[in-house]
C-alpha cells in the first residue's frame, strides 16, 4: 500500500475557543447588577416606611399563600405554632395572658419570699439573732411576710407588766430596722398580750392599752436602728384576744410583737381604708381578710391592771 493512504488531516477553526472573546460572562454580570438594584431598592423602600407599614409588609411574607388567597385570619391573631397548622400543642385549656396587677403581684411575691430567705440566713449568722432563734417565728400570711418575736419566761422581751424594752429585745430590733428598708411594702406592728389579768386596783390601764404602748415602744426602736419613719402604716394593740397557742391562754408565747411586711393587695386595702375609698376597689386588685383580723372577736372588755 502506497504511505498516502494513511495520511491524517486535522483542520482548525479559527475563532473558536478564544477566552476574552466569548459572551457568556456578560449576562452574568448582568444578573448580577440586576439583583443588586432589585436588592437596593427594597432596602430603601424599608428605610422609608413607617413601622406600621413594616409590620404588614412582615404579615405578608408569614401568612400561608392558601390562607391569603382565601381571606383567612392574620398569622399574628392565630393561636396556631406553624402558620395554617393545627392548634398549639402545648397550649393548655383556659390558659390566658397575665395582666399587669398579676404580673406585679407575683413578682411581690417574690421579693417576699428573697426578703424572708435573707432574715432567715442573718438570724442564723448573726450572733444577736442566734442566741434568741427560738423566740423568732418568721411565715408568709395572705398579708405578707409576718416576722413575730415571742416571750419567754427567761427571756422577756419587756419589763413586767411594762412597755420599757430590755437590752437584748432592743438590739433585734435595732439590727433589723435597717433591713426593712430594702423593700418598697410598708410595715404594720400590732402587740399581743397573754390572757393573765393582774388586779391591782388600777382599772383605767389594762391589756389594750399595755400591747399598744409595746407594739409603740418596738416601732421607736426600729427607726432608731435606722429604718425610715413612713415605713410603719399601722400600729395596733390586740391584747389578749388572738393567741399563738389557743390551748393554754396563759402560755408565754402568747405575749409577743408581729411585725408583718404588708404585700400590695393589703397595703393598697389598708390605704384606701384610711382614705375612705374602701368602696371604690381598684382595678386588677382582689381584697382578701386580713390574717391578723380574721379571728378577732367581739368581746366585752372590763379595763384591768396590766399583764406582763
């Protein structure tokens, strides 16, 4: 075979394959600058609207298609978790927004409970207080927080049959003045006697009298300690008529002084009982009895000489 018959000729195209002179980055570089303008001008209709106009463009883009097309509720006014899904799982049956007088008594709640952990934890680190533990009886009422110091046969809080405070009764309330003033709650003092009747002739001076001159004598050593003078809205003496221990009248422990750190529901009462708007409730505010009135009973009272 002659060499010409396996001869093999390749012929080229000229202007084929030449990289700067092809089209196709010119209309990428036309999308590109398309969606940059698209982009800036959506930016600059946002800067121009008014945060009304904003919220319903949002509204727009968050409701289903299926809901908008059939004028269906907003998704902010349903009670759904997806948008057009089905109801909240985790919603419960009767479950309703807090409002503002709910919101602010839970959260004086709160600050009573902090206030009675920390007497707790200064009656236990605070020398003063640790040796009279037994005497300091601190609970939460519906009336607030209720700090009530007792009697006891060796350890008076009181002269006998007197108002006068002995040294150690003075230093209790002394180092606790000040602590009170760390809550905005107003403060009531009311002084208890036991049910002993002296007679010793002297008729115009008795139980009612003796427990008002105590709770009195308490609330001076108070603002003495350093707590503010407006703090205390009442200052009460109930004689022997409310014991800790109704079983034996006589006990020691009946004698004593409550102190009670007033919540708002209370102090809003006792306020509006003082200005004679009693009847005129405020909104969002229940009214509920009083723990220190609600066993006071009617009773006959014949003055007699002090008690201790």
């Amino acid at each position: 075979m002659s060499a010409d018959k396996h001869r093999v000729i390749i012929k080229k195209v000229a202007g084929e394959g030449g990289g700067h002179h092809g089209g196709g980055w010119k209309i990428a570089y036309a999308d590109f600058m398309t969606a940059m303008m698209a982009f800036f001008l959506v930016m600059w209709l946002l800067s121009i609207s008014t945060p009304k106009q904003r919220e319903g463009i949002a509204e727009h883009f968050r409701m289903p298609l299926k809901v908008a097309l059939s004028g269906g509720e907003k998704n902010s006014l349903s009670s759904s978790v997806i948008p057009g899904g089905g109801p909240d799982p985790i919603a419960q049956e009767g479950e309703e927004k807090l409002s503002d007088a709910e919101r602010a008594e839970m959260e004086d709640a709160a600050r009573l409970a902090d206030m009675k952990k920390r007497l707790d934890d200064m009656i236990e680190s605070s020398p003063i207080f640790k040796q009279l533990r037994s005497q300091i009886l601190i609970d939460i009422t519906t009336e607030g927080l209720r700090l009530q110091i007792v009697d006891s046969d060796k350890r008076p809080m009181f002269d006998l049959a007197s108002a006068r405070v002995v040294p150690h009764m003075r230093a209790i309330l002394r180092e606790l003045g000040p602590t009170l003033n760390d809550l905005p709650n107003k403060i009531t003092l009311s002084g208890h006697t036991d049910a002993i009747v002296y007679t010793n002739g002297d008729r115009a001076y008795g139980n009612w009298e003796l427990s008002a001159d105590r709770a009195n004598a308490s609330r001076r050593e108070l603002v003495t300690g350093g707590m503010k003078e407006n703090k205390v809205l009442r200052v009460v003496g109930l004689a022997d008529s409310m014991h800790l221990d109704n079983a034996e009248p006589r006990n020691p422990i009946n004698r004593r002084i409550s102190i009670i750190v007033l919540n708002r529901q209370t102090q809003d009462r006792i306020e509006r009982e003082n200005s004679g708007e009693l009847d005129k409730p405020r909104v969002g505010t229940s009214l509920r009895p009083s723990t220190e009135a609600a066993d006071l009973k009617p009773a006959s009272f014949e003055p007699s000489a002090p008690t201790q």
